[in-house]
C-alpha cells in the first residue's frame, strides 16, 4: 500500500511540530511520499514564512533591503534544524538563496523558498531522499500543470524510494520557477498521488476534517465522515475552505480516496473523501452547511428570456462582476452575485440594463448570503426550511444546485439562519 501524505503550515510551524510529523509519517510504513508546506505561524501574532517571503519581494522590487525580513526567516529554520537535532547546514542554504536575490528575481521563486527550505529539513528528520518538486512538477506557459509529462518525471524520481518533495511549485518550460496560489501544495499533493498511483492521499491539517457547519457560528459542530468528491467540490464551490479547490480533480480523475486528518489528534479518522457509496442506508438525509456572505440578487421578469438572458450575463461580465449562480426559468431570470468590493460597479451595471431594457422589470437585491445545505435525499426540505424561516431570517430564494439546496438569506441574518438550520438537522437526522 502507498499512502501520500502532505502537512500544511499549522504543522510545520516549529520543531516541536516538526517532531510530530515524524512520529506520525514513521507510524505506518506505507507513508513512503511526504509532501510540505513552509512554516505557518507559531502563535497568533507570530507570521507565516511564505508572507514573509512575499514581503521580501516587494522590499527588492522597490530597491529596498529585506536582510531584517530574511534574518526572521533565517532563525525560524535554523531554530527548527537545532530543535530536531539535525546536521543539515541550513545556514549555506540560506546565505546561498540570499546571495541570488535581487530586484528582478522573480516573486513566484521568492515565495517558493519556505516550501523547499521545510523539506530539506524533513527529509534528514525522517531519513527519506529530498526530491524538488522543480525537477518534476511542470507547468505550461499559461500556468496550466502538464499533467502527464510531471507524472512521468515523478515516478522516474520516486521509483519506489520514500522521497519528501515541497509543495506549492514546480517549473515553466523556460526553467523559471511557477506557484499555485495560496494552499497549493494541497494540489501538489494531490498530483503526487495521481502520478505515483496512490492507495490514499492523506492531507494532514489542523481541523478534524469537512465539518457540517462554521464552528465560529455553531458550537462544537459534527465531522462529516464520508464525502464524495462531487460533494466536496460543491462544498468548496459555496465556501468550505480546508483545501485548496483544484486539489480534488487529480485524484478523483484516478479514483483515490482523500482522507483529511488532524495532525494534533492522529487518532481520530477525519473526512474521507471518495467515490460515492452504494449504500447510505442510515446515513444523515442533510449532511452539512456551506456559506457565502456579501451576495446581490439581480431579478430580470420578461417573457422571451432565452435570447436576454445571455445578454445580461455577458452584461455582468464585462462590467467585471463575479456570477456565482444563475438560473433561467421561461419569464424570470435570476442572478447571484459577489458583491465584494463591487458595490458601485454593481449599480451602474444594474443602470445600464434597465436603461437598455426599459420594457423589462429589473431588479436588484443586496446585502444577502447563501446558506447551502448538503442533501442526500429531498424528504426534509420542508422541514428544514421552516426552521430557517421560524428563526426570523426569511429565504428570500431558493435554488436546486444538487447535491446543494441555496437558501438565499440577509447577511445580517446568517448566522441566526445557520443555527437554526444546523440545530433542527441534528434533531431530525
């Protein structure tokens, strides 16, 4: 069995931690691929290495010396590498990467050093080969990964060693290093196990997996146990953020289970994630809640929608607004839109429609937020929408997004919504 398992920031974020991983890397043999993050934060007023780094450039970028940002990121590694009882000479490494940083040293290799410099570290703490993801993880032009030329060079660098490679970046045809954006090295994870044909893709964090609600609004809420990877991409798609959104596809394309486990309780199983089951006899009906804050409803009332309806979304994108949600039906059309930061653009845009449309009843709703809810089956519905409206937020919309319902609520009343949404699942399930 092969098991690919990456640690995020939170886990990486001391020696200590460091120590952790390896107990929990070493504890099952069939952990012979470990992917890594850079150092995240320590403690609540403490920084995480990769913000760092991207402080660094912008200093270099204006002419100004980041030796002060690059001395903090010098004692966090060093104090990981005596703090593990390494003999690494992290030191070399490090005056070796400041030594070739200048102005025009690009941001993406800047930002990448934090992943390269974790897994030098925890490839002598575990006793596994270092391998750089720039030697397999390849990128078109576009920034686009080159899916089977990167697995092809990993497996001809792993070939069934116990290797440690960073996350987060890989190289452009010309050699120049590219990242994802922030919390890539899920992907790279997710890569690794695609490439090297993995039995599980474990993605080690520091929460106990997919919750069924925000535990900032709903007090110590359920794990979900078993998610498909359609789920899960709806989830995200609403806004559960625990991993990055393009880390799914690779290894749903192969058919591997994602486990999410928590490096701070290895005991407990978290979430897994995979193909969907057969059997989901006695399972949750609703299984959990997803949300979106600062959203518009535009409303288009007209007969003949087929032709204007494309009209208008073509309207919004051009006016560079975000559609997170459309539906046509055969004389109303309906719009979801992020609103963040867009308020005046969303206004004129909504001006100018009706402008064009004098005929056409248009119109616009703000201040609202998406509460979805998680189904695997339709029977409580009614229930569940009740409770929401019960609670004194009115669902002002809503939308079939299978495997999602999306209730459409006011901001100001999210929260009220969730609760009493999560609390009358957990009565009836």
């Amino acid at each position: 069995m092969l098991k690919i398992t990456k640690f995020g920031g939170s886990s990486l974020a001391d020696a200590s931690r460091f120590l952790r991983v390896r107990d929990i890397v070493l504890s099952d043999i069939s952990r012979r691929v470990v992917v890594v993050s850079a150092a995240g934060r320590r403690h609540a007023g403490d920084h995480k290495i990769t913000d760092l780094l991207y402080l660094c450039h912008a200093h270099l970028s204006y002419g100004v010396s980041c030796w002060d940002l690059w001395r903090r990121i010098c004692d966090r590694y060093i104090d990981i590498r005596n703090g593990c009882s390494l003999q690494f000479p992290i030191e070399q490494e490090l005056e070796r990467i400041y030594a070739g940083l200048t102005a025009q040293t690009g941001c993406d290799e800047i930002a990448s050093r934090g992943e390269y410099l974790s897994a030098l570290l925890m490839a002598e703490l575990l006793g596994y080969t270092f391998v750089d993801s720039a030697d397999w993880l390849q990128f078109d032009y576009a920034g686009r990964v080159l899916f089977e030329e990167s697995c092809a060079s990993l497996q001809s660098l792993a070939d069934g060693r116990k290797i440690v490679t960073p996350g987060f970046y890989g190289v452009l045809p010309n050699g120049a290093i590219h990242t994802f954006s922030r919390g890539g090295s899920d992907v790279t994870g997710s890569l690794a196990a695609a490439a090297l044909h993995a039995d599980l893709y474990e993605n080690w964090t520091d929460v106990t997996g997919i919750l069924a609600a925000d535990p900032r609004i709903v007090t110590n809420p359920a794990t979900i146990a078993q998610l498909s990877y359609e789920e899960l991409q709806a989830l995200s798609h609403v806004g559960t953020q625990v991993l990055h959104e393009s880390a799914v596809e690779p290894v749903r394309q192969r058919q591997i289970p994602l486990q999410i486990r928590n490096t701070w309780q290895p005991e407990l199983p978290g979430t897994r994630i995979g193909l969907p089951r057969a059997d989901c006899a006695g399972e949750p009906s609703i299984v959990g809640f997803a949300g979106r804050r600062n959203l518009a409803m535009l409303r288009v009332a007209s007969s003949g929608l087929t032709q204007l309806s494309g009209e208008v979304l073509q309207t919004l994108s051009r006016a560079g607004l975000n559609v997170f949600y459309s539906a046509c039906g055969l004389e109303q059309l309906t719009v979801l839109i992020d609103a963040s930061g867009s308020t005046e653009r969303l206004h004129e845009c909504t001006e100018r429609l009706r402008a064009r449309y004098a005929n056409t009843q248009i119109k616009l709703r703000e201040n609202l937020s998406i509460l979805a809810a998680l189904l695997r089956g339709t029977e409580l519905l009614p229930k569940l929408v009740a409770a929401v409206q019960a609670s004194g937020a009115p669902v002002h919309y809503l939308a079939d997004a299978r495997p999602c319902l999306l209730m459409i609520v006011n901001d100001s009343q999210y929260e009220t919504a969730l609760r009493a949404a999560y609390s009358v699942c957990q009565t009836i399930n």
